[in-house]
C-alpha cells in the first residue's frame, strides 16, 4: 500500500504529540524549585520510556478490538503489536501511544518535589493499564461510550474528540487523589522558596505544548475542512484563555505574570480538547476566556483547602477539562443539522451525554487512583524522608543536581589586575583618531 497525505499527517502528528512530553518536563520543572527540577523532567521522560513498552506489549490491544463487558480491549488480542505488521495501523498505534504518555507524565505535577522516583515509576504503567486504556476503549474504541455502547444509549452520544475526559479529566483527577495520598510540602504555602525557578523554561514549555497540540488535536482529522476548524480553534481557545486569565491576575493580585500567560495557555488548550471539531472559532474564543478566568481561581482554591497541587495539575486540567467537555452540551454545533449543544437548539441531550461521561471517568480515575495510590504508599511509600525533601529530590534520588553554579565559582580568588590611569595625551589623541 503506498503510503498517503493522510498517513504522513498522523506520523507528524505524533511526533508532535510525543514533543509535548518533554515539553511539559520543561513547563513542570521550571515551576519547581531548583534542587528538584531534573527529578521532574525525568518524571516525563520514564513515562515515556514505561508507556512506550506498554504500548506495544498490551496498551493499544486493550483500545481497541474485541472488549471485556465494553470496559476494556482484550490485552492478548494485539499483543506485541504482531498482528498489526505489514499493516498501515501500526501508524495509529504509534499516534494513540504518544497520547497516554502525555496523559500519565501531566500527573506527576501534583506530587513535585516529594515522590519517590522508584514509586513514580511503579505508578505509570499499572496506571496506563488499570484507568487509560479502559477510557480510551469505552470512548475511543468501542466500548460503553462509544457510538452503541451501552452508556451512549442511554444517555446519548458522548463527544471528545481529542481527549477532554480521557486526558484531562483523568489525569486531573488522578493527580487530586495523589496529592491528597502523598501530602503537602514541607512549608506549603509558607515557604516563598516554592516559587517557581526557571520562569524561562516555563515559557519555552508552554510554547512546546502548544505546537505540539496542533498535532494533538489535528492528528485524528479527516477533512481539509475539519482541519482548518481544528487548526483555528487551537489558535483561538488558548489565545482567548490567556488573555482573560492574565486580566484575571491584574483585577486578584494587581499585576499580570509571565507564569499566567503560559498557564491561561494550556488551560485554552485543554479547554478545546474535547471540542476543537466541534464549535465555531466564535464559540472557541468564549470558551478560552471562560476557561482562562476559572482556571486562574481555581489554581487559588488549593490554598483554601489545604491541597498541594504542587504545579497546578488540579486547577488547570481538571478544572479546563471539566469546562472545556461540559461546555459542548450548551455550544456543539449541529451535526448534518441533527443535535448539537443547548445553545443551536438541541436540548439537553447532549449535556446529559458529556455529564454521563464525566462522571465515568471521574469515578474510574479516583477510585482506580486511589487503590493504586495507597498499595504503593503502604508497600514501598510514595513519598521521600523530610531530610531528602529538604536536601532536595534531584539529589537524593538521582545523584546529580540541574545547576553547577557552585562550583563554576569555586576555586581561587583572583583579584582583577589594578587598571593604570590612562596618559592625557593618550587619551586625547585617541578621541582624536
């Protein structure tokens, strides 16, 4: 088979996709201290290596195919990816990878600077197994919430076309639970120290995860005309949501911050996810200043409620995604003028469909996440010795620190030589000259 434009768009795309990955360890890493910002990227960078292996072995079988009680993908179905060779589906299986990758590696922003890197890397995959790919079948694949699926008939036709429950709403609600399971911060919200380090590299990660994004949204489209849609609102949204989010700053704090504007980005972002096939860019400019606005009061309540969501993981993906998929019940447009969202004349239908599906994978992520959480908190513990925490997790776990700034400046004092007073006439004859 000769491989088309479409074929060589979806392996863009995924490796767009899969740029998103180390983008985020740079976006996370610059928000956490300095004596933990290498732990934090090497926190996405094993999530990458541990879904990559699971992928192949047992991940994309359990997406797709024949499905246990419409939960699951059979595992044994596609193992090792063998029956895909010599197939153009081995392209789509390497683009739904890049997307559990991501997906796993954005909660490791609730539990900065205090986890166990061993406990990190049991969490990954059993996650990946136990609450992604069971939401990736039931709305990806085939199962409950797919078109048929036992959850669709009843409460109507779920949309999220690129991820809005099955990225965000279940990594957001992994990472509430984890947070609450690992605990607070020594000096959470009091220590000024937990400011971010590296403003830079949040910027860069930012603008990372949002090139990456057009291939995360764009990947999975089937038309020019759906494309360009696609393309518009993943400007528009984060645009939108990062204006409304650093006028949300000025009006709360008295002054707009760089770590605003690339937070209201990836609140746009995420807010589109579910929808970016399926509103007007009109529509995608009022959900990106919604979501901008939210999100930058939702990142403050966790301070209210005691919560170390240590880089915002709750607050931005949990609180955009629950906007962003909710939203298509009021603003979905009509599809071959049949349905769509409150606001085109379609009624509650749809709605109920993407409340059904936010509830699913809440209840799946939380409940999945806990059990999850706890066994390996009571087995081998998930979070470091205050000593370590102290010191610094990059050190403690990892023997090796992101700066050397110590030692460039180590060494012998070496006094500048004295400067000799320049001759007048020197002086003269060189302004001369």
């Amino acid at each position: 088979m000769d491989i088309t434009a479409q074929h060589v768009w979806l392996m863009i795309s995924a490796a767009m996709v899969l740029l998103m990955t180390p983008g985020l360890g740079l976006f996370y890493g610059g928000m956490t201290r300095a004596k933990a910002a290498l732990n934090m990227i090497l926190m996405s960078f094993i999530s990458a290596g541990i879904v990559g292996v699971v992928w192949v072995l047992w991940g994309y079988s359990m997406t797709t195919g024949e499905g246990v009680l419409g939960i699951f993908g059979n595992p044994f179905a596609n193992f090792g990816l063998q029956n895909l060779m010599g197939s153009p589906d081995l392209i789509k299986a390497g683009f739904s990878a890049t997307f559990a990758i991501v997906t796993v590696a954005l909660i490791s922003g609730a539990i900065a600077d205090r986890a166990k890197f061993g406990a990190w890397a049991v969490f990954v995959p059993v996650w990946v197994t136990l609450v992604y790919c069971p939401l990736a079948y039931m709305i990806w694949g085939g199962g409950l919430m797919s078109a048929g699926g036992a959850i669709s008939v009843v409460f109507g036709q779920v949309i999220d076309f690129a991820g809005g429950a099955v990225v965000e709403i279940s990594s957001g609600t992994a990472a509430l639970v984890l947070a609450v399971i690992v605990g607070q911060r020594h000096g959470f919200a009091k220590d000024p120290n937990h400011r971010p380090h590296n403003v830079p590299f949040i910027m860069l990660g930012a603008a990372i995860l949002w090139f990456g994004w057009f291939g995360f949204n764009g990947g999975a489209a089937t038309t020019a005309e759906q494309a360009g849609l696609i393309w518009i609102n993943t400007l528009v949204a984060p645009a939108a949501a990062m204006l409304s989010w650093l006028v949300t700053e000025k009006v709360r704090h008295g002054h707009p911050t760089s770590l605003g504007a690339a937070s209201g980005v990836v609140a746009g972002l995420v807010a589109i996810t579910p929808s970016c096939a399926n509103i007007s860019p009109v529509a995608a400019i009022g959900l990106g200043l919604v979501a901008g606005a939210a999100c930058a009061v939702f990142v403050d309540l966790k301070y209210r409620f005691g919560l170390d969501d240590s880089l915002d993981v709750v607050g931005v993906h949990l609180g955009a995604g629950l906007i962003g998929t909710l939203a298509l019940g009021l603003i979905a447009l009509p599809a071959d003028g049949q349905g769509g969202g409150l606001f085109y004349g379609g009624g509650l239908q749809q709605l109920i469909a993407q409340s059904a599906a936010v509830v699913v994978t809440v209840l799946l992520s939380g409940i999945v996440t806990l059990v999850i959480g706890t066994a390996i908190n009571r087995t081998i513990g998930f979070r470091v010795s205050h000593e370590a925490e102290t010191m610094g997790v990059d050190l403690t776990q990892h023997a090796e620190t992101a700066y050397a700034f110590g030692e460039i400046l180590a060494g012998h004092f070496s006094p500048a030589p004295r400067l000799q007073p320049v001759p007048e006439r020197e002086t003269q004859s060189a302004s001369i000259r």
